[in-house]
C-alpha cells in the first residue's frame, strides 16, 4: 500500500475520517492469509487487475473453494470493486458459516463498504474468547471508532495489545481512536511509540505525522513525512494538512467526511 497522505483537501478529511479502519486494519491484517488482511486486501490495483479475470475463473470454476473465494475477493477490492467482493464473501460465508478466515474477510470487506453493523456483527463471530485473534480484535475496534464508540474500540485494541505486546500497527489504531476522540496528547504518546519500532512502516509514521498536524505542528509533522516522501511531496501534504486544521469545522468535517464517501453498499 502507498504512501496514504494525498494532497487535496477532500483526500485528507477521507484519512482524518478513515484512518482507523483504512490505514490501520490493513496493516495489522494484511500480514495473516488465514484472514486476508486489511480493509485495503494488502494487493496493488495494477497486479490486481492483471489477475482479476485469472482469479474470477478460478473462483467461478469451484465457488466452494475458500482460497479462491477469498483471493478473488481480495483483488475486487484491490480494484476498488468493493460490492462485488462483499458479495463473493457472502457466498462464501453462508457456505463455510464457522470459518474464521471467511468470517473475518466477509467483515472487513462489509467495514470497507461502510457497512459497519453487519461487520461487527460478522467480525464478532470471527474468533472466540476461548482463542482470540489479535489482527480480528483490531478490526473490531476499527469498525467500532466508525461507529463512534471509542471507548469500545480502545477496549478492542487494549485485548489485542495483550496478545501481541507493543504490535506497532495496533498501537496506531489506538493512536487514531485518541486522535478521533480529541485525545490528541495521548494520540501523540502512543504512535511515537508505535514510529519508534523497528517493525512500523510509513503508514504509522504517517498517521503520526497526521496527529501533529491536528495539534498545529506541522513542520514536525513535515519532518516526519520526509522520511517517507519526497521534500516537495511532504511540504505539499504538510501545507494541505495545515489548511484543513485551520478550517473552523475540522472536526465536524473529519467525523462527516467518511460517512458520505462510505455509504453501505446496495
């Protein structure tokens, strides 16, 4: 996945709005086959669309098959086909109705399509208490920040982070839910440490970098993104990032802003 800092306004309030579920899930994920990742499938649009109808006639050819369905899934949400792969994973799910693979595919593809009661309700059934898995746990609470309910989603990561202590793309998550919360000091806390592991890439050093701007900073918010991006792409994405936080209505746009992009699929 590329770098997700974009230059135009509506771009950014998309991240503001977003940034939990489509930043971090994928990257707390996409690392796991057994649950094909992210809301972003962890799979480039070019290498996605190159196999899109290899992976559609595999599928087509034995519907059944769990790897086909959700590879298949994967690509139609690489190449933004988003209905289309929670319909595939529907299938999949009402064939294969106690696979936690399927299970938590079919959840965050209905997350990625905004529709975020569905996904908690299939996200719920993904892993049980007795055997949780860390990557649901933080899926969870990323449908559960969309959903407003912050206290939830910090519940969520909090059970996650003891399965996987000082996990980077988790405590991103966290970092996100204080920011969307207006918690911006502990915001800042947690995704130094998260920027801090040799194990972060630029997604959480980006989503620090975006906790900065909301506070004023941003030359440091530049700073950190020139690490990642060219000068004049992080000045481009410091100085768009400045002219959002200067609005009178920030915050309103950052909780509006998804929810017109993201209405559920029909």
């Amino acid at each position: 996945m590329g770098p997700a800092f974009v230059v135009s306004r509506s771009g950014l309030q998309r991240l503001l709005a977003a940034g939990a579920v489509a930043l971090l899930v994928s990257g707390c994920l996409s690392r796991s086959p057994a649950t094909t990742g992210s809301i972003e499938a962890g799979t480039g649009a070019a290498p996605a669309r190159r196999d899109l109808d290899r992976l559609a006639s595999r599928y087509n050819g034995n519907p059944g098959d769990v790897g086909s369905a959700i590879a298949y899934a994967n690509a139609l949400r690489a190449t933004d086909q988003t209905a289309q792969a929670a319909a595939v994973l529907q299938q999949a799910a009402l064939r294969n109705p106690r696979n936690p693979a399927v299970l938590a595919a079919y959840g965050k593809t209905l997350a990625e399509a905004g529709r975020y009661g569905e996904a908690a309700e299939v996200l719920q059934n993904a892993h049980s208490p007795a055997n949780p898995d860390w990557r649901v746990l933080s899926a969870q609470g990323a449908v559960a920040d969309q959903m407003g309910d912050h206290d939830q989603a910090r519940r969520y990561y909090e059970a996650a982070l003891k399965i996987v202590p000082g996990e980077p793309s988790v405590l991103s998550n966290l970092g996100l839910s204080f920011a969307l919360a207006k918690r911006l000091g502990d915001a800042e806390r947690v995704l130094r440490q998260a920027a801090a592991d040799p194990r972060a890439d630029a997604r959480v050093r980006q989503n620090l970098a975006l906790v900065l701007g909301l506070s004023g900073r941003s030359a440091e918010a530049e700073e950190i993104l020139r690490r990642d991006l060219g000068s004049a792409e992080a000045a481009q994405n410091a100085a768009a990032l400045r002219a959002f936080v200067s609005q009178p209505n920030a915050w309103q746009a950052i909780r509006s802003a998804d929810a017109r992009k993201r209405k559920p699929a029909t």
